[in-house]
C-alpha cells in the first residue's frame, strides 16, 4: 500500500512513471505505426519494420544497443513528416490505440497517488507528439518526453534536441524535484527496464515493474518492490473506478539539461489543483 495524505506543510512529493510496459502494455511510438501508413507518413516495408520492433520489444524489451538502433532508425524515418499531421493522426487514433492496453494496475496507482495528493509525471523516451496526449489522458500533471527539431516548414528535420533515456531521465527528474519543490527521498518511480536505473535511484521508493531480466537481478539484491501488471483494461470500462482528478490541458514548459544526442525533453505541467492552495 501507498503512504498516506501528504501534509500539505512538508515538502511536495511525486510518483514519476516510466510508459512503455509500465502503464501501457506496448511501445506508445511504435503502436501508431499502422495509423502512420494509413496516414501516408511511411510506406509498407517501415509500417512491418516498426511491427517486427514492436515483436521484439514485447518479447524480451530491447537492450541499450537495440533501442539505439531503433532510435536512429526512428529519427530518419520521421525526417520531413509534417508536425501537424503527426498530432492530428495521434489524436484521432488514440482512444483506439492506447486506451484499451493501459494497465489496470496502473490506473489504479495513478489514482492511488492522486488521492495522496502526489503529483503524477510520466517520464518516458517516446516523442513528445505521442507522450503530451496519453499524458493527457491518464491525468497526468507533467510528462517528460523526447522531442526532436522541427524546421521552420513546421516539419522534422530528423535532428533531435533532447533524449529523454537513460540519465537524461534522472537529470529531467532532479531538476523538475527543484523547480517544484518536490522531496525526492518521499517521491516514488516506476519502470520496466534496466535503463531506467538512474531515474530509479533517484528517489526513496524505487520499484521495478515487468522488469526485464537485469533490472529483476537489481531489484532483488536492493530489495525494491517488484510489480507485476498484466490487465490491460480500457479506462472507460474502469469508470468511475478510475478518477482522473479535473485539470486543464497540459501545457508545455522549458526543456531542460543540455541538448543530448537524439531527442528533447519537454514537460507538461497544469495548473495547482484548487483542494492544493
């Protein structure tokens, strides 16, 4: 069980949630890749190629070298796709797409850590374009998410300004703990890979969920609680299981760190709560 109410006089806490197969069952970018070539954006050869990534990744998750190769395969073939169509595409296919493979476990630990009155952050290596509006619809109060350059035709250039993976993940959550006065010794973090170690340790109450193989070896020998989510549940057949506390839109906020060697880093953040003032 979660800790109780947080005292509004202590400092404020967060739960920060890694995304791919720890709140939603599949990779969030590579889940789209059917919309993607329907939507024209990529032909039949790279809608399989993303298929058969997304095979591996269910199967056993990808390593550092595989994810690398998927990333720089990733940046290329997004190389001159218009930015507008992209979030048009996610929007119009994101109930069909994510909302019936997010784990009930972890809609149920969202809404645990709200009741808390924590902050929920989701922290994750995906595109901002896809992240900001799953964000959106799990209740999120911010994401940190990649994001790449977009040329003034209002198109990717296939650059990337930050890379959220890795410790770029721990740095994003270090600095988000200072802007917003969290205590990272009582915030909580959530993951399914080994990668994610950094962002792990960086807080009191680290826990491994689905983890591949050398993340389990780790949480065994630090004795971190392990979860198992496994009932992916569409959210609305959780209502009014599932509360998502009333918020306005994410709203975007400054990148942080220094610019990595693929991706950005963009933070969504709503107002206060009222109940927090």
């Amino acid at each position: 069980m979660l800790g109780g109410v947080d005292n509004r006089s202590l400092p404020r806490t967060a739960a920060f949630f890694d995304l791919d197969k720890t709140v939603i069952a599949k990779s969030s970018t590579l889940t789209f890749s059917k919309s993607f070539y329907q939507g024209g954006l990529i032909n039949r050869r790279a809608a399989l190629r993303t298929a058969y990534a997304q095979f591996v990744f269910l199967v056993g998750g990808m390593d550092h070298d595989q994810m690398e190769r998927t990333r720089k395969y990733l940046s290329g073939m997004v190389r001159g796709w218009n930015v507008r169509q992209v979030k048009e595409i996610v929007a119009e296919t994101l109930h069909d797409l994510i909302d019936p493979i997010i784990y009930d476990e972890a809609a149920s630990l969202i809404e645990e850590h709200h009741t808390a009155g924590r902050d929920v952050v989701i922290v994750s290596t995906s595109g901002a374009e896809v992240v900001e509006p799953i964000g959106e619809l799990l209740g999120a109060d911010r994401v940190v998410a990649t994001r790449m350059v977009v040329g003034e035709d209002g198109c990717f250039t296939g650059e990337v300004e930050y890379y959220a993976y890795g410790p770029t993940k721990a740095e994003a959550v270090r600095e988000l703990a200072a802007s917003e006065g969290y205590d990272l010794e009582r915030c909580y973090a959530y993951s399914d890979s080994a990668t994610d170690l950094p962002m792990l340790e960086s807080v009191g109450h680290p826990h491994a969920v689905n983890p591949d193989r050398s993340l389990r070896r780790e949480a065994l020998a630090r004795d971190w609680p392990i979860l198992d989510f496994h009932r992916p549940v569409r959210l609305k057949q959780r209502i009014p299981a599932f509360s998502v506390p009333p918020r306005p839109a994410l709203v975007a906020a400054a990148a942080i760190g220094a610019a990595a060697a693929t991706a950005g880093l963009v933070w969504y953040s709503s107002r206060r709560r009222a109940t927090a003032l």
